[in-house]
C-alpha cells in the first residue's frame, strides 16, 4: 500500500531540491531533513510493548519497541537518506546492498550486500530517494527476503505511478512511504518532473 506523506515542511523542502540550482551540499542537507521528516509517519505502526518505567517520584508504564531496526540504504542514493533516518533512530542497524541501473536496459543490477544476522524478528526499512521503473526497489526486496527478511517496508522521496505499481505488483504485501508521487517516467527512465539523478546530485558525479 502506497503513502504519501503529506506535510508542508517536507513539501517546500522538496520544491527547493528539484531546482537544479540547489548545489551538493545544499541537496546532502535538505535530503536528510525529508528524510528525518518522514520519520515518525513510516514508523507509526511499530510494534512496542508496555514497560515499567521508573521515575524519580513513582513507577510508571512505559513504551519499548519491540523488534530490532534495520535501515537499509540502496547505494549510492540512499545513503543520502539514511542520516536523516539515524538522526531519530540511533539505536537502528545499518544493512547495505548495492545496486545499480543498467544506463540502457533500466535493468538493477546487484553488487554488494552486508547484513546483520538473523533478519526473520527485525523491522526492516529499506531507503533509496527514487522509486522510478521499480527494478531496484523490487531487486532489493528480493535480496532481502532470500536471506531471510520478513518485515519489510520502503522509503522514498520520490516516486513514479509505474515505480508504485511495479513493486505492488511483485510484493504486495510492502507499505511503501514517499514524500511525493510524481507524474511519470521519461523515455530514459527519470521521474518526471522529479529531480534528476539523485545519487550524482547528492555526490558531486554530474557530468
Ligand atoms: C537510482 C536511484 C534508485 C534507482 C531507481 O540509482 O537511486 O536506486 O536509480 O530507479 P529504478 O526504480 O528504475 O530502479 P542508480 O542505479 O542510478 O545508482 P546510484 O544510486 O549509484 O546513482
Ligand atoms: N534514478 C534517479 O536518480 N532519478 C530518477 O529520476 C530515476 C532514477
């Protein structure tokens, strides 16, 4: 199920990021904002338990979240996206898997992947800032799954109706959470109107 997470502040963030004239650090900045933004509606229906908590007058009840967290960036875009996350959820583990768009086939394109053991119990969040044609949300997904992720969801800044309807069609069963659903894709793969590529604007690599 998609949600977009509506909020004025991420909004006017976003507006400022797709201008081209937004240089690397600005683009680093405001992406870990949005992404910070985002925060408590992606995590909003985590499990957590009732625990005594113990102030210095009285004992009280209290809140622990009960499964473990794992972020997963997919690189190299979302690493952008992961202090923003980390910022509110030190306590959170850090998966990697690396991925990349064949330039003509769109084709994701796996290279790395480093995981904590035992993901079956865990909360798992993958994060990349673009949902285009889908094929690295699904391929991560994929990965996931195969060394044993159970609870999964996705985040994303930006993503296109044939991104959404991709990884609906393959894993229907994964909330996806973005700041914004943009119109479409272009005939080379870009959301439009988006915001170019992001993992070359949030590093400096554009031509
Ligand atoms: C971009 C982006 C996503 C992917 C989205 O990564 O960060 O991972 O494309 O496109 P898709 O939905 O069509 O798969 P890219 O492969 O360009 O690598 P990068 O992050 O290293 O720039
Ligand atoms: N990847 C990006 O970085 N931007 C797009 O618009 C599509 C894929």
């Amino acid at each position: 199920m998609l949600h977009i997470i509506e909020h004025p502040l991420l909004a006017e963030e976003l507006t400022k990021l797709r201008e081209p004239s937004c240089p690397s650090p600005e683009f680093r900045h405001r992406v870990r904002r949005i992404a910070s933004l985002m925060v408590p509606a992606v995590t909003a229906n985590f499990h957590s338990t009732v625990v005594p908590c113990t102030t210095p007058l009285e004992i009280t009840s209290g809140t622990h979240v009960t499964r473990r967290i794992i972020l997963v960036p997919i690189l190299r875009a979302g690493l952008g996206f992961l202090d923003g996350f980390l910022d509110l959820i030190p306590q959170a583990s850090v998966a990697h898997i690396g991925l990349a768009r064949n330039e003509q086939t769109l084709v994701a394109e796996p290279y790395y992947l480093k995981h904590p053991p035992k993901l079956s119990e865990d909360e798992i969040i993958i994060l990349d800032p673009m949902l285009a044609t889908g094929g690295s949300a699904i391929e991560a997904v994929r990965s996931l799954r195969e060394v044993g992720a159970c609870h999964l969801r996705f985040a994303c800044l930006v993503a296109s109706p044939e991104g959404v309807a991709a990884l609906e069609s393959a894993y229907p069963e994964i909330d996806i959470y973005a700041g914004s659903l943009d119109r479409g894709l272009s005939d080379q793969g870009y959301i439009l109107p988006g915001l170019g590529d992001a993992g070359d604007r949030l590093f400096g690599t554009c031509a």
